[in-house]
C-alpha cells in the first residue's frame, strides 16, 4: 500500500490468517475513502486528468488478469507501444489505481496537498505574493513582520474582546495607525482589508476568536465545548437530582371561584439525572424559597399512587415509581444556599450541590424540562402567555381568557409527566 515502487503479490488464505492471529495485520479504515464522493466538474483540469490517466491503464486493468506478472508486462508493454505513455507513467498510475481504491477516482490529482496551506509565503525583494488586484488603485506593498506588528496590535485590541467590532472597523482603525507609521506610502498601497482579515483568521484559530470575542458567562453557559456528559457521575437512578423552578406560561383561576385570575404559578420541578425522570414537582404561588422546595422533594418522596389518586388518575406503581431520597441534589445558589438545609445534610446523609451563578447549564436537565412540559400543554391549555409582554393595540389580553384551576393544571401536569415516562392513557383533560 506504502511502496513507492509496490505492485500486487500473491498470498495464500492461510497466510493471512496466520499474520492476523500474529497481530501484525489488523483492520483499519480505507484513508481514501473520501474519493468516492468527489466529482470534479465536467472539463476541469481534475477531470481531464482523471479521464487521461484512466485511458492509459484501461486496457491494462479491465480484467483481474492485471494481477498476474506475465500478464500484466505483456499489457503494459502494449500500451507502452502505442507511445501514448512511458513505462514510469504506466506503473504510475497503475499503483496509484490499486493503493487507493481501483476506482477512476483513485487516478484524480491530490491539488489538496498541494500550496503548503496554512504556512505563509515570503517572496524575495519587495515583491507582493498573490494575484494582481483587480480593482482599486495601487499595486499594493508586501506584508513585511512590521506591518504583521501593526496588524497584531489592532488584532488583540479591538478584535479579541467582547466589543462586538467587525473586521471593516478595525481595518480602518489600522489604516490610521499605519498612515502615522508610514506617511510616505501612498493611500492605494495601504494594506487592504482583505490582507488584513488572512492575516487576522490565519494567526488566530476560530476556538480561540470565538472564546475572546464571547463575554465569560455567555461563553461558560453557551458556547465552550462539553466534554462529557451530566450521567458521567451519576451511578444509577436516585445518585442525583436536578431541582429548579420557573413562572409556567399560563394564568390560572381559584377552584373555589372561577371569575377569580391567581395569576402564573410557580412551577417546581425535580428530576433524576441518570434515568431523565420527573420524580417530584410542586405548583404554588409562593416565590421559591426553601420551605417551598422541601414541598418540592417531599413530592419526590412521596407515593405516585395515592398521589395520582387525589386528583382521579389511576396508576400502577411501576409506571411512577418512587425514588426516595438521592444521594445529591443539584439547586441553584438561592433556595439551597440557606442554613435550614443543614438538616437535610446532617439527618438525612443528603449531598448539596450548587450551581455556580447565572449557570443554568449546569443542570439543564430540569431547565429542558421547563421547555418539554409546557410544550405538551401549551397548544391546548387557555390562558396560555403569548406574544408580546407589552400588550399591542389591538391584541387580546391572554389573562381574561385563563379558565383552568390549580387541581385541574396539576393534573395536566401529572398526565404530561406520565405521558413523557411511557404511560398510555387518556392525555387530555
């Protein structure tokens, strides 16, 4: 396959076997697998060369009979003979046939490898690398290391940072810095802005652009990459919850006393990392405090049955099983941050974990579920917020339209829940 001068060689079944059980073959992937998608277009340079090299070893390799020494030198001779190529192209192309595949492709030209890409060209004298421009005035001058200087000074100033400045406005802050360093050059020789963005994007990778110009908390939440999991330390189901709260996009009125709007709940929602199960949630209309997420866990810890039952909905203890207590649970640095928590640590062998600030990735295994719940819901439930915050002229407001309860959104809940866990049954209300 590596051999400059290589052609096919015989070998028995048996030997390859044996060189398998010797590890000295093993399976490997085909390095030039890429070639099979790759059409070059008609009439291109690759394209006359693909068909130029195929019809010099066509008559060579139409048959398996290219694979047998005498045979193959009587062919090669006959191609030889027709002065089309010499014997050195032949078996050039012929290895180059059968090291990469015995496909036409395998002959395309390898312009990829070609140019020294990514290294930079220095030409001698004052001469300018690259084509001569096309529009614009001036010939324009040779980047030379003091004017990379200027470059990187504009660079690591105006661009690596959280200004949000576009390569235009820090090319025209270079043209003024260079103006002060060479006075005598004239205007149309001053590095354009396109040598000024090869030089930006070739010195600087696109991680390291992207984490510079990324202000730290947006770029720790959203944009850094990941490398792992949230399961990666969790042992089974029940090593960890996930607890969180947010304002539920509906308006909800009394049981007692429909005409009366409460207002949007308080939706507390806990779930278990490993198995992405809600095992407990809480609705209320208090702000989220301690006291209000102990309902939360305590609903986490509670029988599904009895508590399906109180609002009609019949379960097996299979479709909702309970979990107990968790080993950790993750929180945000609000409710979790008290010292009433201690007694949770202390009696209950319970680990507290809290995110860092404004980090709601860390477990954006519950801040999903917000999304995933009240998508269920939302299509279907009155009251719903949409829209603008800012009520518009002529827009309905979506308060006088809620007419759900608080016992009937909890069981909308609960069959939400259940329906995301695999239960089958009746989903609306």
């Amino acid at each position: 396959m590596e051999e400059a001068k290589g052609v096919p060689a015989l070998v028995l079944e048996e030997q390859l076997s044996q060189w398998i059980d010797q590890k000295r073959l093993f399976r490997s992937s085909d390095p030039f697998e890429y070639l099979k998608s790759i059409e070059p277009p008609v009439n291109s340079v690759a394209f006359e060369k693909r068909a130029q090299a195929y019809r010099i070893i066509e008559p060579i390799v139409y048959d398996t009979g290219c694979f047998n020494e005498e045979i193959r030198a009587k062919r090669v001779r006959l191609v030889e003979q027709t002065n089309i190529a010499t014997k050195a192209t032949i078996y050039k192309y012929l290895r180059r046939y059968w090291q990469r595949g015995q496909i036409p492709n395998a002959l395309l030209p390898d312009y990829r490898n070609a140019g020294a890409p990514g290294k930079p060209r220095t030409l001698a004298g004052n001469r300018k690398s690259g084509a001569k421009r096309k529009f614009g005035n001036g010939t324009g001058i040779k980047i030379t290391p003091e004017i990379e200087r200027l470059f990187r000074l504009i660079v690591e100033s105006e661009l690596l940072n959280d200004k949000k400045i576009n390569i235009t406005s820090a090319h025209r802050q270079f043209e003024e810095l260079f103006v002060q360093h060479y006075p005598h050059i004239k205007q149309g020789d001053i590095p354009t802005r396109r040598q000024f963005d090869h030089f930006y994007k070739r010195e600087y990778e696109l991680p390291q652009r992207i984490e510079a110009r990324t202000p730290v908390l947006s770029f720790q939440k959203d944009v850094r990459p990941l490398s792992g999991t949230a399961t990666a330390n969790t042992l089974g189901p029940g090593s960890r919850y996930e607890i969180d709260a947010t304002i539920a996009d509906i308006y909800l009125v009394a049981d007692d006393d429909r005409s009366k709007i409460l207002g949007r709940p308080i939706l507390y929602v806990v779930v278990d990392v490993f198995s992405r199960m809600v095992v407990g949630f809480y609705i209320g209309f208090h702000n989220p405090s301690y006291v209000v997420a102990m309902q939360a866990i305590v609903n986490a810890c509670s029988d599904k049955v009895s508590l399906c039952k109180l609002l009609g909905i019949d379960i097996e203890l299979e479709q909702w099983p309970t979990l107990g207590l968790p080993d950790a649970i993750l929180a945000d640095r609000g409710e979790m941050m008290s010292h009433q928590v201690e007694r949770l640590v202390h009696g209950y062998n319970v680990r507290i974990e809290n995110a860092p600030a404004y980090r709601g990735d860390a477990k954006g295994i519950v801040e999903r579920y917000f999304g995933t719940l009240q998508a269920e819901f939302k299509p279907y439930a009155p009251g719903v917020v949409k829209g603008n915050r800012i009520q518009k002229h002529g827009e309905s407001d979506y308060r006088l339209d809620a007419v759900l309860p608080i016992s009937a959104f909890a069981k909308m809940i609960i069959k939400t829940i259940l329906n995301r866990t695999g239960f089958v049954g009746d989903f609306f209300i």
